[in-house]
C-alpha cells in the first residue's frame, strides 16, 4: 500500500508541483522546494538541495512570495529528495507547557 493510501485526509496533488519555500524558525536557513501534495494536516515536499544537518523538528513552509502564507510544520519523514511534513496549529508545542493562572487568579 502506498503511504498516501493510508492518510484519511483529503489531499490536493500538483501535477507539476507548486514552488515554496522551507524556512528555520529562527531565519537562518532557506531552502527551495516543490510542493507536491497537501491535506489540512500535512504535505509532501520535494527538496532540490539536501537537508542534512538542518534542524526539521520545527520549520516555516512559505507558500508565498510576500512570506504572508505560510504554515508551522514538523518532518514525518524522508524518502530521498522527498520529506513528509505534518502542520502545527498555532499555538501547538511538542511539550506542553504548564498552565500559568490568569494575573486577575493571583489577585483574587
């Protein structure tokens, strides 16, 4: 079975690729990628240039030329110049951080 026979989520596949950029959280690495297919919750990548030594666990995939669409993603997986990516939701962490109360809780 194919790996995209198994997602639940309804994809939409580029015949050619739609071109996007991958980009670290922090800014300090770009990379040029096609973006092959996407769901609501992920997409796949292929990336021209390798991405050894990049830090995945989190990036910003830009789908615009302005950087005003883009999305929060974490790599699934790598099958040679293709990468998996799944989407963070805003807000979304790997690691919970413990609620804080509100200030008007510590007042009352």
């Amino acid at each position: 079975m194919h790996p995209s026979e198994r997602r639940g989520d309804y994809r939409v596949v580029f015949e050619r690729g739609f071109p996007a950029v991958m980009m670290g959280i922090d800014g300090t690495w770009r990379r040029s990628c096609m973006l092959e297919d996407v769901s609501e919750t992920g997409a796949k990548l292929t990336v021209a240039t390798t991405v050894e030594g990049l830090n995945l666990k989190e990036f910003f995939l830009l789908l615009s030329s302005t950087g005003l669409a883009y999305r929060r993603c974490e790599l699934a997986w790598v099958n040679g110049d293709q990468i998996g990516v799944n989407f963070l939701k805003q807000g979304e962490k790997r690691k919970k951080a413990s609620r804080r109360p509100d200030a008007e809780d510590a007042d009352a």
